[in-house]
C-alpha cells in the first residue's frame, strides 16, 4: 500500500514588542521613530537584527519636535502584527552646556570669559542662561551666511572636520537646528547642530559650528520691515494661510511680488507676517526678504 504524504505546518511565530518613549526637543524624528522597538521574532521565532527590519511606522498625526510636551500614538506594524505606543517630545532648554575644558578657558578679574561670546558669569542676556544676546535659541534654525565647516567638537582644528558648507546664495544658504551649546578652549561660544538641508549628502550630520554672528544667524526674522514691505525670492513662490500653524492654504504669491504685512507673531520657535485680511505667510528669511527687491 503506497504511503500517503504528510505536509507539517509550521506555526508563524513572527512577533514584536515596544514600549513609550520620549524624544529630546527639537531633535529629528526620523532618526528616532524605531526607538520604542524593544523586541522583534521573525517567522521562525529567532530575533531579528535590526529590529527594525520591515517594520512599518505610522503616527496619529505629523510628528513636530518642536511642540514640548506633546504627545503622539505611534503604531508599529509588520505582517499584521501591530504595537501602539505613546511618545513625548520632551521641554525646551536653553541651559549651556559647560562640560568641555572649563577650567583652560581665560578669566579676568570680574569674573568673565576671557572671550566676550561666551559670559556664563555675568551675561549680557538677562535670561540668565550666560548666553549673549545674539545666540540662537535651543530647537530653533539657523543658517550660514559665509563658508563654515562643521567639527566634531567645539575645538575647531582641521582634523577635527566633518562637513563642508561653502558660501552660497540667500536662498541656498545651509541650514541647520540648534541642539545645545558648547565652547572652545578659549571661550568662544558654538553650536552642537543638526544638518537639516534636506536633499544633501550632509543632510541629518551632527556636529558643532561657529555661534559668530557674522557667520551664522536666526533663519526667521525677529522685526517688522520698516516699510512693513517683504519680497518673495522663493522660486516657488509661497503661500498665504488662515491659520499660524500655516494650515488652511488662501493664497498663493510669485517670487518677486511684494507683500505688505501688518503684523508678526511667534509660532512655536519659528515667525509668522501675518497680512491685513487676517492671513499669515512665513518669516523664513530663504523664502522672503524686507522691503522691496
């Protein structure tokens, strides 16, 4: 008698686990959103490596490292299997950072940094955060308005470099979020950054640039233009919204027309002109510029 054949199923034991995380200010979320990832079986039961090998990430809304406090349901999912966990965009701090050689830094008798661009002691900016006035705050953008490099540490020495940005037209200029602060050796005051110039092969790098405001300022505009004139000069063009948060699309203005703006008002860590009708446009000093060009 011929035998019959036996087919064996074997059970699928793909599995994943996580847990609610906290991701710092104004840090990249993409960098970040497989942190809650805690364990991961593949089909056979054996851990996977990555964890996040084919795992998909979903959010209940766009994620806005920039909002403190907030928080957002991310689910994980892979082969039908999801795990939904809670995320926290932790608080903005504008705390400096003093844990690179403070003790070779010049002091004079008044108590002050040997260089003027860092006074932790009696600083200009009556915060207190021993900041001078000019210094971008933490979570916030800031651009290169000459060549600069980026390094690995707040020494600035040509070995120590990682990036190259060269000087580059207005609307082009890198840009870059400030993570925290640091100094040189000799008191000058840096930034730790993150690349944000999306496209570039630079884009995501961390590292430290100069805080000099003659090399690197805010990306927003802080003042009304005299003649409450701003120029579009982004190619694209921008648009007008109904709302702060620039959502609800009213209007859409060429590069090179004109604007009068009435007013402007903070968003978060950004700046907004907001128009007689009662409509808001960007203060991103790559995609407009004060007064008439």
């Amino acid at each position: 008698m011929d035998s019959i054949p036996v087919t064996a199923t074997i059970a699928d034991k793909t599995f994943i686990d996580a847990k609610n995380f906290t991701i710092p200010y104004g840090s990249n979320w993409d960098s970040q959103k497989f942190n809650g990832l805690t364990k991961h079986l593949g089909s056979d039961g054996n851990a996977v490596t990555p964890l996040s090998k084919d795992v998909t990430v979903s959010t209940n809304k766009a994620v806005d490292t920039t909002a403190a406090g907030s928080t957002y349901d991310v689910t994980y999912t892979i082969d039908g299997i999801t795990k939904i966990v809670k995320v926290t965009v932790g608080q903005r701090s504008v705390t400096p950072s003093n844990n690179s050689n403070n003790n070779n830094s010049n002091t004079n008798n008044n108590g002050n940094s040997g260089n003027s661009a860092w006074n932790p002691s009696n600083p200009s900016n009556p915060n207190g955060t021993g900041l001078p006035n000019y210094a971008a705050v933490k979570g916030s953008a800031v651009y290169a308005t000459k060549g600069i490099y980026m390094y690995r540490s707040a020494n600035f020495t040509k070995s120590q470099r990682t990036a190259t940005y060269p000087k580059a037209k207005r609307v082009n200029r890198p840009m870059f979020v400030v993570l925290g602060y640091d100094k040189s050796n000799g008191g000058a005051l840096r930034y730790k950054v993150r690349d944000v110039n999306h496209g570039k092969k630079t884009a995501g790098k961390i590292g430290y640039i100069t805080a000099n405001p003659k090399y690197v300022v805010n990306v927003y505009y802080k003042t009304m233009p005299k003649s409450h004139k701003i120029t579009v000069i982004n190619k694209k063009g921008i648009h007008a919204y109904k709302n702060v948060n620039l959502t609800g699309r009213a209007k859409t203005f060429k590069k090179g027309t004109h604007v009068t703006v009435k007013s402007f008002e903070k968003h978060n860590l950004t700046t907004r002109y907001k128009l007689s009708n009662g409509t808001y446009i960007t203060a991103n000093k790559k995609l407009v510029i004060q007064g008439n060009y």
